[in-house]
C-alpha cells in the first residue's frame, strides 16, 4: 500500500503544480478581456483573436485543472445526501462512481475527441471567424485534459482504498486550508513585493 500511495502523491503533486499555474490564467483572461474592452471603447477597434484566446484560456482552466479540482474535493457533489453517510459509506460511494462512471465517461470523451484533433492538426483547422485563432490547441484540451482527470481519479482511487483499510485518514474531509482565491491573492501579492524589492 505504501508504493501504491507514494504513487498516489505523485499524482497529487503534479495536479498541485498544474493548478497553481493555471490559477493565473484567470488573472490573464481577466486582463485580455479588460485590453480588448479598453481597446474596443477608445479606439473602435476590436478583433476575434482577443475573443478566442480569451476562450482558449478559460477552456485550459477548467479542462487542464478538473484533476485539480477533484484533488481538493471541490467538485460539484450533492452534500445534503452524502453528509447522511457515513465516512466509509461516502468511501464506498466514491469507490463506485471513480471506478463505473469517471474512468469510463473520462475514457470516451479522451477516445472521441483524438479524431477531431486529428482532423484539426492535418487540415491546420482555422476559427471561421474573420481573424480567428487555428483550431488543435483548443482541441488538444479535451483529451489532455479528461486524460489527467482520468489520473487524478487513479489517486483518489488509491487514497479512498487506503482509507477503507485504515491506512490514512478519510481523503474526503473538505480542504480546510485557503481557498485557491486566497492561494491566488497571496501568489499576486509575494510576486508584487518580489518586483517592488528588486527595483533600485
């Protein structure tokens, strides 16, 4: 068990990196979409590739950073019901849905999406917006994105396991620490002072 949850940290860390990394491309999309807003009032100018990256980016968030959400049992869950259960029993009831419902629906949505990037890579897919972006990298979200969700699902999976056979303690309990906005804010703020302490 002890190889299978080193593994499971493994997994973990790499979620972490990726979803404080990605907790700045809401930061970006923020300030592209005030740009083009700015842009669009003052000068009467405006273009689709402003548009679609903000799209592309908000898609990379949220289908780069599920496994990431998952991780921090923040997904959407229906708590009135489950806070009914037992802690084993909600246990059980995860064990349930990672196993015949997240690695299935993940694995189809991954397998149906390669061909559409396939298409899109090979013709070099451009949006029919005048000005638009090429289409792959927005394709190259989905499967990516389901694949480390698929992953992550691997190491809860792993924990909820550990948990039944008394290893650790119950992953499920609710992350009790800062929310990933306060983790952002304070990732903005030491990045502020780091830039204001290396100015002469």
């Amino acid at each position: 068990m002890n190889a299978w949850l080193a593994f499971s940290r493994g997994i973990d860390a790499i979620s972490v990196w990726l979803g404080r990394w990605l907790s700045w491309l809401i930061l970006v999309t923020v300030l592209i979409s005030a740009a083009n807003a700015t842009v669009r009032k003052l000068f009467d100018y405006s273009s689709n590739a402003y548009l679609e990256v903000q799209w592309y980016l908000f898609s990379l968030t949220f289908l780069i950073g599920a496994g990431y959400t998952l991780l921090r049992n923040e997904h959407v869950r229906i708590d009135i019901i489950s806070a009914k259960f037992s802690p084993r029993t909600r246990n059980w009831i995860d064990i349930i849905g990672i196993i015949f419902f997240l690695f299935p629906m993940c694995g189809i949505i991954a397998w149906l999406s390669w061909p559409l990037l396939e298409d899109a890579w090979v013709r070099n897919e451009v949006s029919s917006n005048a000005g638009g972006l090429i289409i792959w990298p927005a394709r190259l979200m989905v499967p990516v994105g389901f694949v480390l969700l698929i992953l992550q699902g691997v190491s809860e999976l792993i924990k909820r396991i550990a948990y039944l056979n008394g290893v650790i303690p119950d992953p499920m309990e609710k992350h009790a620490g800062k929310s990933s906005e306060e983790e952002l804010a304070e990732e903005i703020a030491r990045a502020r002072d780091a830039a204001a302490g290396a100015k002469p």
